[in-house]
C-alpha cells in the first residue's frame, strides 16, 4: 500500500545533508527559465515573489537577485537550511495547501515540492493558495517533476562533498500502480562524515501524478487562465517534461482602463465598411501572449488579439 504520511527523512533529521545531495550551483540554468517565464507571463514587471514549498532555497539563491521573495516551507528544518543560503529573504512555515499570509505578491512559484500533494484535492488546496496570493495580473509558475504522459520508471546518482562531508545516493523512481495518482521516489543515502565513517539511509518519498488535462483543469478550476509550457533545459529533452502557468485574471478595473486606451478610443476613425478594423501595432496584450479574449466594457464587442503586433476588433452588427 502506498501510505507515507509524514515528510521524507531527508527534509527532518537528515535536512543538514540538503546542500551536499542537491547544490544551488545546480540550479543556476533552470532558476532562469523560471525567472523568464514569470516575467513574460505576468501583465506588469514583476517584483514580488512568494515561493511555496521552498526547500532549501536553491532557486531561491538564484531568483532572489530579481525578486524580492517570500519562502515558505512545511519543515522547520529546511527552513534552517534556506535562511543560512538566503538571509535577506522573509522565511515562514506553513503548509502550501493551508497557509495564508495575508497579503499578495506579483507571482508565486512552486517548484518540485508541488509533488507532495498526492491527491486531486491536495494538489487543488496547494493551487488554490498560489491563486489567494497572487495579484490580479500576476502569474502562479508550477513545476512538477513528471506528468502522467511524462512519467519514465528511472534510477539516477549524485551527490557532493563539502569541506568535512561527503553524500552520494541512488534515486530509483518507479510506479507500482500506473491507474493512481501517485508514485514513489526511493533513495538510498551513503553519508560520509568527517572522520570518514560512512553510514547509509534508506528514504521512501511518496510523489503525485496527474495527467496534464487535469493540471490545467484544475489550475483554470481555481480561477486562473491555465497553460502547458515546455520545460527548456540544456540537460532535459525537449518535450520530455512540462511546466503550468496560471494568469490571474487582472482586475475589472485594469481591464477597462486597458481596453478605452486601446480599442474604444481609436473606435470611430478606424472602422471599416465589413464591421472589422485590423490595427498593425503592438497592444499591451499582444506583447504579453499569445492569445487573449476579452470583452470590451464599453462597445460590448469581442476583442481577439492574435500576437505579432496585428489586434483584431470583431464588431457587434450595432455599431
Ligand atoms: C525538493 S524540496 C524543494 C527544493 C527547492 N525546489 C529548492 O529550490 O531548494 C521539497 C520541499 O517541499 C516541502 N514540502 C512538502 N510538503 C509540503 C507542504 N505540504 N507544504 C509546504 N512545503 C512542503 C518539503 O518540506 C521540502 O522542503
């Protein structure tokens, strides 16, 4: 039966072996991808960044530098680890499926420890938090280590040495039951310490698995406009893993002041005999992505743009 309530060993009482089994330095290239996607996904420049699930803070070290950034872990002891690698970052303990802070930031970020929520509706509370904190306008960026379609049985080996210690493990992940929503991640640990003694630790980590139809159901089930974006990475082949973004909607208020700058105000002088004008610039939106629909809350028209700087307005008969 595949029943592990309580956290991986590996963020309690072996957390101080964190940075030696998973570097920050490793962190670098992917922690850009991260940072480039929240920043072109988000309606405004990004300045706040609340990071869920934040471990030891690796691409945190890395974000910090163009985010001011809020870390939440649920362990105590990962918290410990990431404050020592990230001081000037705010660090609270909370659980990313119940917490609440009382505030929101311009994108929240939550990285592999998404994999813990291993039902529907843990993943959905997880969701849910990233959407309470996010600002209308901001971005949610969730990124799970495998997806249903993605997911590959595999084994792996690492680790570093620091100065006194020493760490290699064995990561064997595998599913023995393909029709849940789970997975299991073992590793087996060799901790070498500074007198040279070698111990081994067994660590059973139970994950989640959800097909990509039911991640973006659920992120668009929260509220969010959801999104399938590849993960691009020197190491990873393209198309074999997958990250989700999630736009929160901006507020009524910033719709329509976008929407009088860049449709109602320019109305009258452009409409065409066929009841559609096509406008050759770049719109606020078509900078952002690639596909918006939205209501003009002034004409009550449909307005579709379609990237590339050409902004389509479909006119009601009416006008
Ligand atoms: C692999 S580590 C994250 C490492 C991180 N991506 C980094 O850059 O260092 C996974 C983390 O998820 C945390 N976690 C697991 N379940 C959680 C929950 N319900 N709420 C918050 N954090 C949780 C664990 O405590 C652990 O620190």
């Amino acid at each position: 039966m595949k029943n592990v309530s309580r956290l991986p060993r590996l963020y309690g009482e072996l957390s101080s072996w964190w940075p030696i089994l998973s570097a920050p330095e490793d962190y670098a290239e992917e922690a850009q991808f991260y940072r480039r996607l929240i920043v072109s996904e988000c309606s405004n420049p990004p300045e706040t960044l609340l990071e869920l699930a934040c471990g030891g803070g690796n691409n945190a070290s890395h974000l910090k530098k163009y985010f001011r950034m809020t870390l939440v872990d649920l362990s105590p002891d990962m918290l410990v680890v990431s404050h020592s690698l990230n001081p000037e970052c705010e660090h609270i303990q909370g659980d990313m499926r119940t917490v609440r802070l009382g505030q929101q930031f311009d994108a929240v970020f939550i990285h592999d420890g998404i994999v813990y929520m291993t039902s529907e509706r843990d993943l959905r509370q997880a969701i849910e938090t990233a959407y309470v904190h996010c600002k209308p306008g901001g971005v949610a960026l969730f990124a799970p280590d495998h997806t249903r379609e993605t997911f590959r049985s595999s084994t792996k080996h690492g680790g570093h040495d620091s100065r006194d210690w020493s760490m290699r493990y064995l990561e064997w992940t595998w599913d023995p039951d393909p029709g849940d929503t789970t997975y299991f991640t073992d590793f087996a640990y060799l901790l070498r310490d500074a007198d040279g003694q070698v111990r081994c630790e067994y660590d059973r980590h139970l994950c989640g698995l959800f097909g990509q139809q039911d991640w973006l159901r659920i992120i668009s089930e929260a509220g969010f406009r959801a999104r399938a974006v590849p993960f691009e990475h020197s190491e990873i082949e393209l198309g074999s893993c997958e990250v989700f973004t999630g736009l929160k909607p901006p507020a009524k208020s910033q719709q329509e002041g976008w929407m009088s700058n860049t449709l109602c105000s320019t109305l009258s002088s452009i409409l065409t005999d066929t009841g559609e004008i096509e406008k050759q610039e770049c719109c606020a939106c078509c900078k952002r992505r690639e596909l918006i629909n939205a209501k003009s809350q002034r004409c009550g028209s449909d307005l579709v743009c379609r990237g590339a700087g050409t902004t389509r307005y479909k006119l009601p008969p009416t006008l």
